[in-house]
C-alpha cells in the first residue's frame, strides 16, 4: 500500500471507489473492449460505481477497491503506520497510558481475589471463609509500599472535569469523514485524504474508548483513593509480590506469570545425606496449559537442567484453553510439592539422583547444596 | 501393454507438468520495458530505416546472445502496450518469439528475408546478428541492396 501511495500513479475516484490505470496484455484489451462494446458506445457513464472500467481522457481505469473499506482496514493493512498515527493522535488528547484498561482487567481481577488468598495467610487468619474485595484491596494496599506519586495521580484519575472537557473539545472538533471529490486524483492527494481519514477513525474509536473511560471513573467514584492508586501502581510496573506470591505482566497487556517462592527446604539422598536447595520462583502462565516452571536459574532432580523457566517434571494437570483460577491454583501447589516432597531418595526418581551411581555419568551434581 | 498400464501411462502422461510457455507480447513487453523503449524505436523498425540501419553490418563480429529470464506474464502500461501492438504488427514472423534484446528485434525481419527456416536451436544459441552474418555468408553477398559482409565462412558449431 505504501509503495502504490508514494508511486506517481494517476487514480479516478468514484463513488467512494478508487479506479486504478488499467494494466493490459491482449486478453484483458479483449475483455476491455468486450466490456465497452456490451455497454453501447452512447450510453452516458452514470457516477454510480457499478462501471468496471472508465475511460478518462485517453486513459483507461479499472475499479479495485473501496475508499472507506481501506480507512477502515488500515490497522490491519499497516499496522506500524496505524500505530504512529495513533500515538500522535493520543498524544494530542493526552489519552496515552493503560490506566483505564487495568480496571477492567478480568485476569487481574482474578489474580488479586481469587488466587491471592488462596495463598496469602495474615496473622489472624481471614475472618470469614472468603474476604470481600475491600478486605482484601486494604490488606495488599497495607502489604505494599506504594510511592506517593501514585496516590496523587489516584486524585487526579478520580478528578473527572479534565477528562469530560476533553470530550466536549473532542465533540466540538470531531472531524466528519467526507470522501474526496470525485474525478482524477494524484497519488499524493490520495495519501494526504487518507492520513485525514484514519485521523478522524482514530479519533472515533478513542471518542468511545474515553466515553468508557468515563463511565467507569464515575463507577469507581466511591472507591478509596488508594485502592486507584494499587491499581495505577500495578498499571505501571505490572508485578507485586506479597509473602512470597506474586504475579508479572506478560508483554501482553492481559497475561501474567503467577508464582509462588519455595523457600529453602531439604532433600535427602539415597544414603540420608541432607542437601539444602535455594528458594525458587515456581510459575504458571494465563495465556497458556498450566504446567508449572521455576523462573530462576535452577537445578534440582525434577529439572532437565541448569537454566532459568525450565518446566517441572510431573503429571500435567489437565485443562482446556486457557487456565481457571482453580487450575492454577492446584498448579502451583502441585508444583511445588513436586520440588519439596516429590523426590524419593530410594528410587532416585526425576532427570538426576543427589548421589552419585555405581553407573555415574556426570551431568547435574548437587554437591555443593550437601549440609 | 495391457488396459491397465495403457491407462497408467496416460494418467502419467496428463499429470505431466509442463512448462508454462511464455508468448511473445510477453517477451516483447519485457524488452521493452527492461529497455525503456520508446516511440523512437517504431522509427528503426520502420522498413527503409531498418534496412539503413542494416549496412551498418561492416566488421564481421560473432555476437553473444544475451540470456534473459522473461516472467510468466506481463502486464502493460497503456503506451507500453501500444507500443508493443505496433512492434507486433511490424515484425510480424515467428523468429521474433526468440529475440531477447533491441537489436535482435530490429535484425528479426531481415533474418527472416534471408532464410525463414533456421532451426530453433540456433535462434535460441546464436544472436541475430551472427546468424545474419552466417546466412549472407551462405547466399554469398546477401540480399539485394545490402552490402555483402565480411569475407569467410564463419563455423557457428560452438
């Protein structure tokens, strides 16, 4: 596409459909004249875009494709030049940021209040068998040190006048999408037409992102300033961990890596002898089948080797699609059992054994965790 | 052969993949493309200018022919394909299937005044204007009007 709008091609617009010049071998000139001579030489041409072919001043044109159904495909025909507009055009409106979406984030949400206390255990123990929401957001919010710049800019995303001013200049400007004028048309004009109209698309669909983005900041009205500002604080950095679990974003905005810390723990092997492993990460993912891994650099029985995100030898646990809350649960659990109690010093079971074998051939030692 | 090894061997036959043949607007269109040829070179192929063009022929030169990969198909600008239909039209004889540059489309015509029944291999090997040279060579002073070549029979074996 950009290489047909930088060429210095001549185009003949139509009722909303761009003409290209007619490329020819003698089949197609047959065709060509076939088509013309079917038509009756005097006939009148009527602008209605049902002509297959125009003939402008000595030039003949071919219809190809639909002015609007190219605006509107555009994300998908140049994805990076979408892209570069897009940004510019939020920049504009200063709507950049992922703030709004973080809120309406079902994983997420899943995470914090129905993973997180699965394994969260406070002092007193959870009261009743499943904390609301409220409990649950003060007891991370009093669990994280969130920085102060956080729970200002909670004060400003609760403040909604800036955000329905931008959407009363947003009314006031909304460019209507007009075709370009019928007739002969450069490749440069066409280019310029098409910047305007994916402008204005753009702006549409923000129009509605920011008509949402209200919605829900007038929903969230009645909520504690530092519960936006957890929010806000996980929009940005995209993990927390508290007393030993924890969740990271994936470079998709809505997938995250779930994990639970091992702690030390000891292993002994076929002669008794205790070997004390470091604490580890064990992780599953929400994009995909829930087989737990530990993220770090790591070695251990169950481990095919010494690198980081090796998965855990161990029965899958069977899913479908992508992962419930239940699953990974039982996952993780499952997982870490597997490093902690899983390795029987009698059967040497796993990749390797601790000791060394009558038949030893030398891949992953664990001399140096002997206590 | 029996029925079924009769029916074998003409399935085989029909699956047979064959190489698409590339027609000659193809192979006119890339030259003129690939040179950027315009209306000036009707003016060559105009009959009394080519046959100009052709005493030309002094020094007897042996010319490679030049290998060209020609796509499967070609699709022309307006001009180009005007331009194409009038080169068409003026070297109408089937040694133009086997040009592959401007001189040979030029030398086609009077080609195929000296001998319209050279045999394929040697268009495919051989430049034009070798086979010219070969040709008047042959009849011994070449065509009416046209200055006889260079002296010598010249061996085309390769």
């Amino acid at each position: 596409m950009r290489r047909l709008l930088d060429s210095n091609l001549v185009f003949f617009i139509e009722s909303d459909f761009v003409y290209m010049p007619l490329l020819l071998d003698p089949s197609i000139d047959r065709e060509a004249r076939a088509l013309s001579e079917a038509r009756g030489p005097t006939r009148k041409r009527a602008p209605t875009g049902e002509n297959i072919i125009i003939r402008q001043d000595g030039m003949q044109f071919v219809k190809t494709f639909n002015l609007f159904s190219l605006v509107n495909n555009f994300k998908a025909i140049n994805a990076h030049e979408y892209h570069r507009m897009r940004e510019a055009c939020l920049h504009q409106y200063r709507l950049n940021g992922d703030a709004d979406n973080v809120f309406g984030d079902e994983m997420l949400n899943r995470i914090l209040f129905l993973i997180l206390p699965h394994f969260i255990k406070t002092s007193r123990g959870w009261q009743r068998s499943r904390p609301s929401r409220e409990e649950l957001l003060d007891f991370i919010v009093s669990k994280i040190d969130i920085p102060p710049k956080y729970v200002a800019d909670a004060a400003a995303f609760l403040d909604l006048q800036p955000l329905e001013n931008i959407l009363k200049s947003m009314d006031d400007q909304k460019p209507a999408l007009q075709p370009p004028a019928g007739g002969v048309l450069t490749s440069s004009e066409l280019s310029a037409w098409l910047q305007e109209a994916v402008q204005a698309n753009i702006l549409t669909s923000e129009y509605a992102r920011l008509s949402r983005a209200l919605k829900l900041r007038r929903q969230l009205l009645r909520a504690k300033p530092e519960h936006i500002a957890l929010f806000l604080y996980i929009a940005d950095f995209g993990s927390i961990e508290i007393a030993g679990f924890g969740f990271a974003r994936m470079k998709s905005p809505r997938d995250y890596l779930v994990y639970k810390r091992t702690g030390e723990y000891v292993l002994k092997d076929y002669y008794g002898r205790p070997y004390l492993f470091p604490d580890c990460r064990v992780a599953v993912s929400t994009y995909a089948p829930a087989r737990p891994f530990v993220m770090e650099k790591y070695k251990h029985p169950f481990l095919r080797g010494y690198q980081s995100n090796q998965e855990i030898c161990m029965k899958p646990v069977e899913t479908s699609g992508k992962p419930s809350p239940e699953t990974i649960i039982r996952s993780l659990e499952e997982g870490i059992t597997a490093l902690r109690y899983g390795y029987d010093p009698r059967r040497r079971n796993g990749y390797h054994s601790l000791d060394k074998t009558y038949i030893y051939i030398p891949t992953i030692t664990f001399e140096e965790y002997r206590i | 052969m029996d029925l079924l090894q009769s029916i074998k061997s003409k399935r085989a036959k029909q699956k047979k993949k064959d190489p698409v043949a590339r027609d000659v607007f193809t192979r006119v269109g890339w030259i003129v493309r690939q040179n950027g040829l315009d209306e000036g070179f009707l003016r060559m192929l105009d009959p009394a200018a080519n046959d100009a063009w052709q005493t030309r022929l002094g020094a007897a030169r042996v010319r490679l022919k030049t290998r060209t990969e020609l796509p499967l198909f070609f699709l022309a600008t307006q001009e180009e394909y005007r331009l194409i239909r009038a080169i068409l039209r003026a070297v109408d004889n089937p040694y133009l299937e086997f040009a592959n540059t401007p001189d040979e489309i030029l030398w086609c015509r009077y080609l195929f005044r000296l001998n319209p029944a050279i045999p394929q291999d040697r268009l495919i090997r051989f430049h034009f204007e070798t086979l010219v040279l070969h040709e008047q060579d042959k009849v011994g002073g070449g065509l009416a009007g046209v200055p006889p070549p260079g002296t010598g029979k010249r061996n085309l074996s390769p």
